[in-house]
C-alpha cells in the first residue's frame, strides 16, 4: 500500500567533457588516476523523483525508471544497484515508492559521457530527498560535495558533472582539496579566456558504442600500459593545471589532444571491439589540424570513448570556426548533426525548494 501523499523533485544536469580522461578503476569507484573536465551548457539530462511513503514497511527497495517516457530495465537495474549500495547511509530508501523520469536532450550511449549527465541529475535528487526526509539543510558546498559523492557511485565522471565551468576529480599534489571521493571546482581568474571556452560536439554516429566505459574501465585491469597510463595521466594532470593558471592555451591543446589519442589507444589496444573511431573521425581530426595551422588559431579537438568529436575552440574565434563546421565538418556527421554548446554553470534544481 502507498499513501496518497507523494514529493516531487527535478534536477537538470550537464554532461562534461574530460581534457584530462579518467580511465581505469580501483576499490569501489574509485580512480586510477585524477582527472579535468569541462561542464557543458546545454547537453544535460533531466530528471524527476516522486516519492511516496509506503504504508507498510518493505525491506526491497521499490522503484521504476522511466527513460524518454518509456520504462527503461537497463537503467532501472543500473539504478537498483546504486540505491542497494547506498541503503547503509540512507536507510529511509526502502520506505518509499520510487518513479524517475529522466530525458536527454543529446544521443546516450555515445560517448557524450551521457551517464555522467544522467547519474549526477539522479544524485542531486537523492541528495534533496535525503535533506526533506531527515528535516536537514546541508551547506551549498556540503549538498553538491555529497551529490558529487553519489554521482561517483553510479558513474565515476558524473562526480564532475554536479558542479560548473572546469573540474577535476581524484588525488593529485598540484589541486588544493582534491579528492579521489568526490570533484572539486578549479578556480578560474576573471581574465581566462577558458571562461568564454565552447564546445561544438560533432555526431559522427548516435549508435550505442560496441564497448561500454565500465568494461573498458575493467580491462585496464589487466592492460599491459596500466602504470605507464596512470603515471602519463596525473603527469598531464599537473601540466594543464599549470597552463590554465599560467594562460597556457597552446600548451592545453597539446595536452588535451595527447590525452584524447592516449584514451583511444587503450581502448584499441585493450580489445577487439575497442576500436570506436570512425574513418569520419580521422577525416574531422585532419581537417582541424589543417584548418588550425592555416589559421594560426589554438582551437583543438578531444574524444571521449566514442567516435564522436568535441571541437574545443574561444568565443573570440567564433566568427570563423562556425562557418568552418558548417562546410566542411558537418559533411562528416551522422545526417549532418553537430551540437553548439559551451562551458556552463553547473546543475539547475528545477522544482520548487521544499522545507527540511
């Protein structure tokens, strides 16, 4: 029996695409080596939570997902696993009837870091059901440290994805009160030109990825360049945190595209079916880097684990690299598809706040 009583919260949150790649993990989602990502503006997932309060106490969790209006299982099951986990430390969960609603407004499945989107959305809810039931306001930094916490059980770089403009995520000497448990803002001067930074997302295929993140994540257990991955990593880690502060902007494309090819690398290297580039994907590659020394611009590309291609450019180069993607790297996307976005502010609480 469920009480005819029910709270609804919503949650819009970004999808970020990582300079630095967060790739293999240890203990319970924890990361091989630190990361950076920027938050995106417009690419987001939204989602709903209503809660109902059970009549009678069940000790299963209950709970549907609804994804694009329809039941989705995948994520349902996907979300079981994370509520299950999470019962030691919110207990209250198997009191309550539990429906999410969550859409996307880009392809999931990708390499758009969708998941990072879609569980740091779904952490942000559980974080302010969590405030509601316990009659508890957190701190704005104590609330989105949590969420980010959560986020990161679910899907390690959507611990980046519950705060804005650029991230990092796990341990490294060079970020002040960095964290493997959870991401913390880097803090950009006034002047950076990385706060006017965008990100035109060229869609090379919207077909689901042959290797998911978490089995490629899996095999760098057992892959032949897993130290020499890690070490590289938290190296270039600590080399962009220093071009950023220093307005190092050539020195953070070379390292966002050395990064970009090291993760594709892995992936090739770590399976049959982790080859996830496209001859369209090289063909984009090429005509950046053409279109750059031509230019004299310091505009660069990177790749999440998919065949789709994030072209990383500045507000002040917009005049010029708009027409540039329109003639000659739409004709590589999928139905000529490409995403205009930039760095954005982080997540956006879209119900009314209820009392604690």
């Amino acid at each position: 029996m469920i009480s005819e009583e029910s709270t609804k919260i919503g949650w819009s949150a970004p999808s970020n695409i990582a300079l630095i790649k967060y790739w293999g993990k240890r203990a319970h989602q924890l990361p091989e080596n630190g990361s950076l990502s920027i938050t995106l503006d417009k690419s987001a997932t939204t989602t709903f939570l209503t809660f109902q309060k059970k009549d009678e106490k069940v000790e299963k969790i209950s709970l549907n997902y609804y994804f694009q209006g329809e039941r989705h299982p995948k994520f349902e099951t996907k979300t079981a696993r994370l509520l299950h986990y999470l019962r030691s430390e919110m207990p209250f969960l198997p009191d309550y009837e539990l429906v999410f609603h969550s859409e996307n407004n880009f392809p999931h499945s990708t390499g758009i870091a969708s998941s990072a989107s879609s569980m740091a959305a779904l952490a942000l809810c559980l974080v302010s059901m969590e405030e509601i039931i316990n009659h508890q306001k957190r701190s704005k930094d104590d609330f989105f440290r949590r969420a980010s916490t959560i986020a990161r059980l679910g899907s390690g770089s959507a611990s980046r994805s519950v705060f804005g403009g650029i991230v990092t995520w796990g341990c490294n000497e060079s970020i002040a009160a960095s964290s493997d448990e959870y991401a913390t803002p880097f803090q950009l001067h006034n002047g950076s030109r990385l706060n006017h930074i965008r990100d035109i997302i060229l869609i090379v295929s919207t077909k689901v990825k042959n290797l998911s993140s978490s089995s490629g994540h899996a095999l760098m257990n057992v892959h032949p360049y897993r130290e020499g991955r890690i070490k590289q990593a938290n190296t270039n880690l600590e080399k962009i945190s220093n071009a950023i502060r220093n307005d190092d902007y050539l020195r953070i494309m070379e390292i966002s595209e050395n990064e970009a090819l090291s993760l594709h690398a892995l992936l090739f290297t770590s399976a049959s079916d982790g080859l996830l580039l496209k001859p369209e994907t090289l063909h984009i590659i090429e005509e950046i880097k053409q279109f750059r020394e031509s230019n004299g611009l310091d505009l660069f590309f990177t790749i999440d684990a998919g065949p789709n291609v994030h072209l990383i450019y500045y507000d002040d180069q917009r005049e010029i690299v708009l027409p540039f993607v329109q003639q000659r790297l739409s004709r590589y996307c999928e139905n000529g598809q490409w995403i205009d976005d930039k760095i954005g502010t982080g997540p956006l609480l879209l119900t009314p706040e209820t009392d604690s």
